[in-house]
C-alpha cells in the first residue's frame, strides 16, 4: 500500500491509499477519485514523499528508562535498592 498528497481542482488537499501507482494512475484517469471535501473528480498528486507500508511491525513499547521490559508495569531502575 501508498499513501499519495492529493489535490482537488479547487485547491483542497487530502491524502489516499493506493495499491500501487499503477492503481493511482487508473483511479485518477477514470475520474474514480472524488475530494472527500467537494467532490470534485479532477484530483491530481501534490508534491509529497510517499509512504509506503511495507508490513513492518510497530516497535515494542519502552518504559521509562527505555528498556522494554519496563513498558508492562513497574520499571525496574526506578525500583528501590
């Protein structure tokens, strides 16, 4: 999946998910991308850095002292010695 910029013909900007570019490309020339804002059906790419989702994981949550171990419960460093 991609996620493009996009801008209607009355200069509203939103963000969509594609398949690929490829997909962007039929959706745009067959006008089956509407603005969520108006409507209009004549959208082009704006300017941007795609993001792509790879399916990587998100990285595990961290406590305080920045150890995941941590991040369920009491973090060990703060514990009394």
């Amino acid at each position: 999946m991609i996620v493009f910029d996009l801008r209607c013909g009355q200069g509203h900007a939103f963000e969509e998910w594609f398949a690929s570019r490829a997909d962007y490309d039929a959706k745009a020339a067959a006008a089956a991308i509407a603005c969520p804002t108006c409507g209009d059906v004549h959208v082009t790419r704006a300017l941007s850095a795609p993001r792509i989702n790879s399916g990587a994981t998100a990285p595990a949550p961290v406590g305080p002292c920045g150890l995941p171990a941590c991040a369920g419960g009491a973090c060990q460093a703060a514990l009394p010695q």
